[in-house]
C-alpha cells in the first residue's frame, strides 16, 4: 500500500501517461492528480481502442491534454522533456483485432514503443518508465501458477508484439540506462473500461450484456480459471514500480490471491446484478488463440514492494456496475 511517505514522492512531479484517456490510464491520471502530480495525457483517441475524454471528466481542469500519435516522433520528442515518470500504457490490446490486422498491432504497440524510449533516450534519458505488458506473452501455460520464469510462447500476434515492446524497454533500460519497470497485468475490471465493443476482453463484454438484459455468452466449459484484478489494484501496483529502485530492469506479473472460473465470476455476479447466460462453444476465431486456465504468481512483486490487493471481486464488480448504471451514455447505451 502506498503509504503517505511514498505517496508523495509524485507531489510537484511532471508526469506523462500514455494512452491517458484509456481505461487504466485515466484511472492512473485521476489518482496521480489527487497525489498533486503535474500530469500530461497523451492519447491519439484513434477509434475503438477505448480512449474517451469523459474518462478524464474529474480532471480535466487541471491536466494537460495532448492529441496525438506516438508515431509522430517530432511530437513525442517535444512530451518526453522534463518528465520525471512516464506511463507506458498506449497500445492495442486486442487480441481478435491483432490476428486480422497484425500490421496496425506492429505500428501502434511496437512502432510507438520504439519511438517512445528512442526520444527519452536522446530527450531525457534520466526519466523512470512503467511499460504496462500482458500476460497473454505466456501463451498457453505449461505449469500453474505462472511464474515470470514461464516461457513467452504468445498464441497471437498482440502477445508477440507486446513481448517485444518489453524487451525495448528492458534493452534500452540495459545498454543506455534509462530505467524501466515492465509490469505483466492479468485480467482487469472495473470503471472506465471500454465496454461498448468486444475490444477489451470478456470482462467488458460481461458488463455490457448485463447492462443491457442479455443473455451472456460463455465460450468453452466455463470451468476456465483466470485471476483478476480491479482497476485501483493495478494503478497502485504501476504507482509502487515506478518509486521502487530495485524494480528497475525487470518484468513483474500482476494477480490476485484468488482465481475463479468463469462460472464462479458469474456466480458473483448474480448475487450483485441480476443475469442470465448460456455456455456456447467457442467460436473458430476465438479458439485459436485461447489460453486455457491461467492464474499468476506475483509474489516476485509484492517481495519487491510490498504490493497487496485490496479489492476483492464482489466488491469490485458492484463498484464496477455502479459506476456504469450512473453513467449509461458514456459507455454502453
């Protein structure tokens, strides 16, 4: 937890986020402006892939906001200046989108990646960076829980390219000093996630059936176990990485003390939101780039940092679907 000492080491601190108005990333800018940080967003708000500018509505007074493509290396050299943290969290990450598209999943996870620690590089080499990964770079998993000593076999072309975005930073982070943390996530929920279309996940998707009385739709047995973690979780978790020395150079998994299969999840729901589903077989798409059960070890972190969960699902998905009940035409109507 981050305790008042640590909390403020980001008061007074400039600090860019990319992908600011995405889900984790506005939750982060949100968090980081209570902390008394001087945030720049960056975000592209290319269509789709979840940036909304209603997601930066209790703050949009008091951050600064840049439009732009972190392939535009001219601008993304001028935002790197002067930055104490940045938060790597641009990027596509959908795996569907990633198998039809694979050359927009190069540009925008690799490319801007790229680009990204080539001008903290020449910019400002003395800025700390948090890259937020995924833990679909694992692939299928071969032994469970995951440990970050798991091989990186990724089953789509999203995996490989974050697998790659990682290795830009641990290099960079290597060879020219330019201290960077990669943070593997699991499966999180919660507020201002995209859940209008089917780009981010089950979860979102979960949410946006139940908003809207339908039936939910379980690919598989629904026996697959996953681990999850809610949004406030994970920002402590990037928070903590970044103030943490010995976080540097390293990759880190994400999780939860608990995992569920998709049929408990929805057990939990039901006793929070009233829901109905049906269990189908997996769609040919989707079923090629499944990963069967997976749940993380994240011990390697919390030794490191003391880091904790303090969400537990049931109170996750009821602050998730009180968040979405209040505000129906940002999201999901």
């Amino acid at each position: 937890m981050l305790d008042n000492t640590l909390s403020n080491q980001y008061a007074g601190k400039n600090v860019l986020i990319t992908g600011g108005m995405g889900f984790i990333g506005s939750n982060l800018a949100i968090r980081l402006s209570k902390e008394g940080a001087k945030v720049t967003i960056l975000d592209s708000l290319l269509a789709n892939f979840g940036g909304n500018i209603f997601n930066i509505k209790p703050i949009e007074s008091i951050v600064k906001i840049n439009i732009s493509d972190m392939r535009d290396i001219p601008s993304l050299q001028i935002l790197v200046q002067n930055q104490d943290y940045i938060f790597h969290l641009a990027g596509q990450v959908s795996h569907g989108d990633s198998m039809r598209d694979p050359e927009q999943d190069l540009a925008v996870n690799c490319v801007s990646t790229i680009n990204l620690v080539e001008a903290c590089r020449q910019f400002n080499p003395n800025a700390r960076l948090v890259y937020t990964s995924t833990r679909q770079v694992y692939g299928v998993p071969k032994t469970l829980p995951v440990t970050e000593e798991h091989a990186a076999l990724p089953v789509d072309v999203n995996g490989i390219n974050k697998l790659a975005a990682e290795y830009y930073h641990l290099l960079y982070d290597r060879t020219y000093g330019l201290r960077s943390v990669v943070l593997r996530l699991t499966n999180t929920y919660g507020p201002r996630q995209q859940i209008r279309n089917n780009r981010q996940g089950f979860i979102g998707i979960f949410f946006r059936q139940a908003l809207r009385n339908e039936i939910i739709k379980i690919f598989g047995t629904g026996n697959q176990l996953r681990d999850f973690n809610y949004v406030d979780d994970v920002v402590e978790a990037i928070l903590l990485s970044a103030i943490t020395e010995n976080c540097y150079g390293k990759i880190f998994n994400l999780g939860a003390p608990q995992n569920y299969s998709l049929l408990q999840f929805l057990d939990i729901f039901k006793d929070i939101f009233n829901i109905n589903y049906e269990i189908i077989p997996f769609p040919e798409d989707k079923k090629i780039i499944d990963i069967g059960d997976y749940y993380g070890d994240y011990s390697r972190f919390t030794e490191m940092t003391g880091w904790q969960t303090k969400i537990d699902l049931a109170e996750g998905i009821e602050k998730t679907i009180n968040f979405y009940k209040k505000h129906q035409q940002e999201y999901w109507a």
